[in-house]
C-alpha cells in the first residue's frame, strides 16, 4: 500500500516538473527530453536537436522543396508540380499554386484538374467546395447573372461565344466584299456608256460622209444609201459595245485581284 502511494506521488511530481517545464519554454520553442528547444523558421528544417551545448540546428530547404510554417522536421516538403500553369512559382517558404489556361476553371484546391468555364456574357461562376479529407477539396461550379453595372466588365467570354464572334466577323467581311465589287462594277459600267457616248459623237459625222461619198461613186439611189448608212451605223455600234464589256470585265477581274 506504501510502494502504490509512492508511485502515485512519484508520477505526480513528474508529471507536474513536466507541465511547468514545458509552460516555461518560450516563443518558437519546443520540450525535446526536457530541454526547450527552437523551432526552425519557415524554409529550413532540422538537422539536429538542441542538446546542452547548442540549440537546434536548421538547415535550408533545397531546390524542389519547401517549409511554410516554424517546424522541428527532419525535412521539408516537396513542391507541387502543376499540369497547366503556374499562378505562383514554389519557394522555399511556400508551395506552388497551380492555375488553368484561359477559359477554364481549377476542380480543386491543388488544380490538379480543370473544367470548361461554360458561364457566358453578363454571369459569373460560383464555387461550391466539397471536402474530401483534410487536404482536397473538390469545386462545383454554377453560372450566376451579374448586376447589370457590372456585366460587362467582370464577365468572361467561354470557347463558344468567342468562336461566334470570330464567325459574325467573317459574314460581315464577306457582305462588304460584296458590296465593294457590285459598287465598282456599276461604276466602270457608267464609265464605259460615258465613253461609247463620246466616241459616237466624234465619229458618226466621218461615218456619214464616208459612206455618202461612197454611195454617190456607185450611183445608189436614196433608198439604197439610207440602208447602207443604217447597215454601217449599226454594225459599228455592235462592234463597240462587245468591246466596251471586254474592257469593263478586264478592270473588274483586275480590282478584285
């Protein structure tokens, strides 16, 4: 019965140097085997414990890996490598945040995963997070209507309404290559009735009196010569006008390419 309180008295006087002890330890500081030891600071780990000689001994982190946090590791953490982009390059003091390329949307916390951004003009994704365990965490995703002040300036464009664009782009292009041409065609065709209009006054006087002079070498009567100038005004006009639409074709082919 004497050994038992002993023992009791013992575990209590030990228990209670422990707790004073370890309330006695500073900031940054931990009980390793009764001594107070420190802590290392972000980005180095421990080497080795503190002993009666020295404190603990810390070492940097090496490339690769990190600490965020004061620790008595016996070595850091491996850096995060990211499949898409880096938001932040890894540090000594801190890990890697990976992101997604534009148009898309992380499915966790790590990024390990990304999804479409299938929110369009005037909504904006709103996250959910689903806790898997202490370290992941999954999001969901639901496209919700921004405040009308704002639409235009948060919003982002998904894949498909900036494919619809680039297609409203072209038809419009297309439309004023159209109307571009039919515009330059009525022009030259104007010109080339102006031009068939001059060379019809300047040259039928010289016509009629060739042709009189003509029908009067040969004695033809009067009805005789007016088929002859009527003949001759009208193969000259048909000769003309083929040769006018030659020209007008030539320059339209000529502008368009």
């Amino acid at each position: 019965m004497i050994s038992l309180k002993l023992s009791l008295a013992v575990i209590s006087a030990l228990s209670f140097w422990t707790i004073e002890h370890a309330a006695g330890c500073g900031e940054r500081q931990r009980p390793v085997d009764g001594r107070c030891c420190n802590e290392c600071p972000p980005g180095t780990y421990m080497k080795d414990y503190c002993t009666e000689k020295q404190q603990t001994a810390c070492r940097p982190c090496e490339e690769g890996f990190y600490s965020d946090q004061y620790n008595i590791f016996d070595r850091c953490e491996e850096c995060r490598s990211c499949l898409y982009e880096y938001a932040e390059k890894c540090q000594n003091t801190a890990n890697a945040n990976c992101s997604c390329h534009n148009g898309f949307l992380c499915s966790n916390n790590v990024c390990s995963e990304c999804q479409e951004n299938k929110c369009v003009t005037g909504e904006k994704p709103k996250k959910t997070e689903i806790a898997l365990d202490a370290k992941m965490i999954n999001y969901m995703y639901q496209c919700e209507l921004l405040k009308e002040e704002s639409a235009n300036l948060t919003s982002e464009l998904s894949p498909e309404r900036r494919r619809d664009g680039v297609d409203y782009v072209h038809v419009i292009l297309g439309i004023g290559f159209v109307l571009v041409s039919l515009t330059l065609l009525v022009f030259l065709s104007n010109a080339c009735v102006k031009n068939l209009k001059k060379y019809r006054a300047h040259n039928y006087p010289k016509e009629v009196l060739a042709v009189s002079i003509n029908t009067s070498d040969t004695r033809l009567s009067k009805e005789e010569s007016g088929s002859v100038l009527i003949m001759q005004d009208e193969s000259k006009n048909n000769s003309i006008g083929p040769l006018c639409l030659e020209e007008v074709g030539l320059q339209f082919i000529q502008s368009v390419g």
